[in-house]
C-alpha cells in the first residue's frame, strides 16, 4: 500500500532533478511502449511535468503523478550527462 509518506519521498527525490534531461517510458495499451523525453520542469505537491520538444518545433507539456512512478506505470530514467540515463526505481 503506498502512503503518503511514499509520495513525499518520491516528489523530493523528483524535486532533485529538475532541469535535467529524462526519458519517460510508459505503457500506451495493446503491446505498444510510448517514450517520451524531455525537460524535467516542476515538481508540484501531486504530480511533476515535463517539456517534450517535437520534430515540428512547438513544445508539448506532460504530466504524470507519482503514484504512477511507485506503482511502475511510468518508468523514468534521469540523464546525468550527455551520453547515459540513470534509472530512478
């Protein structure tokens, strides 16, 4: 059962990478893995947003909850440097 705790400890773990790069990987139904990446924008007290950049040059906003995180809907990977993504939970 996640309580709110889990969820205070997740939003503070998140509030530590804002402004960097992250990999979204979530499940888009019938055998199908959407990826998202972008801009870790802002952490708020229920769900964090990130800025996706699109081929044809307008930005999308995204959001998801951290409950999404905790009950592994959403994977998300951090990118520390230019080159490799570090794996949050």
């Amino acid at each position: 059962m996640i309580v709110k705790a889990d969820l205070d400890t997740c939003r503070r773990g998140m509030e530590a990478y804002v402004g960097k790069r992250v990999r979204l990987r979530s499940s888009g139904g019938r055998k199908r893995t959407i990826i998202q990446e972008g801009i870790l924008e802002n952490c708020y007290p229920n769900v964090f947003t990130v800025r996706c950049s699109k081929l044809n040059a307008y930005q999308e906003m995204i959001s998801y909850s951290y409950i999404d995180i905790l009950t592994r809907v959403v994977e998300i990977n951090i990118e520390p440097d230019a080159e490799h993504f570090e794996k949050i939970h």
